[in-house]
C-alpha cells in the first residue's frame, strides 16, 4: 500500500495495536484476519472482536502479505469502514464539553504520512482537542498515518477544511488565540512570559517551507524553538511534539 493510498470507503488497519484500538474506540469494524502462527498473541483481540461480533477469520501469513502490500501488521489485519473527518465546530464544542482550555493543531500541508501519525500520537498523549488539515497537498488520514500513530487515530478527531486561512478567523472568532511556529520568529517557546495558558491553536507548518505566508501573517503572535545544532531544523513532528508538551507542562502547572 502506496503513502498516498487512494480513499474509499474502506481502510486496512494492520498490527496487533492499532487494531486493538479501533476495537476498543467502538469503530466499525467488517471483518478481521489472523494469521495461523499469531493466534496465540491475538487471542485477547479475538475475545473484543467475539464480544462486539465482529468474524475473525484465520489464515495463511502470505494472505495478510498480500492484503495491505507489505506493510508489518504482526500477523492481525482488519477492514474499517474509513475515518469520519469532523467539523471545526465539532471541535469547538468537544473542548468547551472537556471543560479544559481550548487546544487544537493546524497543519499547513503537512505532506508526510508518518509526520502526521506522529503528531496525531503526540496530540493524544498531550490532551489536544482536535487537529486541522487541509484538503489539498497534506496527508489525510490513510493506512500508514493509522499505523505510525499506534492507535492515536481513533480518539483524535481530526477535522479537513478548504480553506486554512478562513478556518484561523473562525477560531479566532470563537476566542481561540493562533500561534504559528515559524524559525524567524523572535519570540522563543521558552523564554520568561511565555505563557499558553489560554484558549490556543498551534500551526505546524509543511515540512520543507514552513508556514505559507497568508497563514503566517493570521497568526495572533509566532514561536520558535531554540537552536543549538549544525542543521538548524527540526523534523515537524519532532517540533510539534515539543510545543504540545510545553503547552500541557505550563497547564499542568497551573
């Protein structure tokens, strides 16, 4: 399976752990194959697929081989019905229903499946309550984000709008300060007086460009990581992964 598989109706979710999770999040699951010689370690699995009476069928290891094309799936494979994308308000009614201060990520043209996995992981493990993407030249939510996010894709919403630019005024309207991660930016993440202790987006942007300029100049104020090495850049979900967590640490503290 290619990382620009094509959308339908259905997706392939392979690996003991991400299928595991789409059982236990309550998503609709056809159908799920095992591997003969993976039986004794699927067997927890099988017990939430027999609950939820979902048919799990065992067969050869070369099937699942051939199923999702070469990707590691540790002898468990099985068919969802595809992500359900939600509405930016549906986002913005999660987070007043968590009764904790508003926190999403947009994502301009974030183009690498396994960046947007990762961050869709980092983004459950810090309490983000929902991630934006474009439409256009951004990765969607496919096999392989499903994989790299070990299952973080089935409590994240994600929400795929037409228009970031429009999306930002629409955040801003509902209170949400914008905050764009940029490298020339003058204010430091972690510098004195910082604080994201408010109502917050984070934009994340492409992994070669950065922020376009129309989004950037959207943005409420811009952030930086500080830079020590020889490259001076950062892999973006390695970035976004540190301006979650500073985030959540100034939430925590309070």
């Amino acid at each position: 399976m290619s990382e620009h598989e094509e959308e339908s109706s259905q997706e392939w979710i392979a690996g003991k752990h991400p299928v595991m999770e789409a059982l236990r999040s309550g998503r609709e699951i056809n159908k799920i194959w095992v591997a003969e010689q993976a039986q004794k370690n699927a067997q927890p699995m099988m017990l939430e697929a027999k609950k939820a009476g979902i048919i799990v069928q065992i067969v050869d290891k070369r099937k699942l081989d051939q199923m999702v094309d070469g990707m590691a799936h540790q002898g468990i494979v099985a068919q969802a019905a595809a992500h359900r994308y939600f509405e930016v308000d549906e986002l913005l009614a999660r987070a007043k229903e968590s009764g904790e201060l508003p926190f999403f990520l947009l994502l301009d043209e974030i183009e690498d499946p396994h960046n947007l996995g990762s961050i869709l992981r980092t983004a459950e493990c810090t309490g983000v309550h929902g991630v934006i993407i474009p439409k256009r030249r951004s990765a969607s939510l496919t096999a392989t984000v499903t994989k790299t996010s070990a299952g973080a894709v089935e409590y994240v919403p994600v929400a795929r709008i037409t228009n970031m630019a429009q999306t930002i005024d629409k955040l801003k309207e509902a209170g949400v300060w914008v905050a764009g991660a940029d490298v020339g930016a003058e204010r430091d993440v972690f510098a004195s007086g910082m604080k994201f202790d408010m109502p917050l987006a984070i934009v994340i942007g492409n992994e070669a460009k950065g922020i376009g300029r129309l989004i950037r100049e959207k943005c409420d104020f811009l952030i930086k990581l500080p830079m020590h090495g020889q490259l001076n850049s950062l892999n973006a979900s390695v970035a976004a992964g540190v301006l979650m967590y500073e985030v959540l640490r100034q939430r925590i503290g309070k």
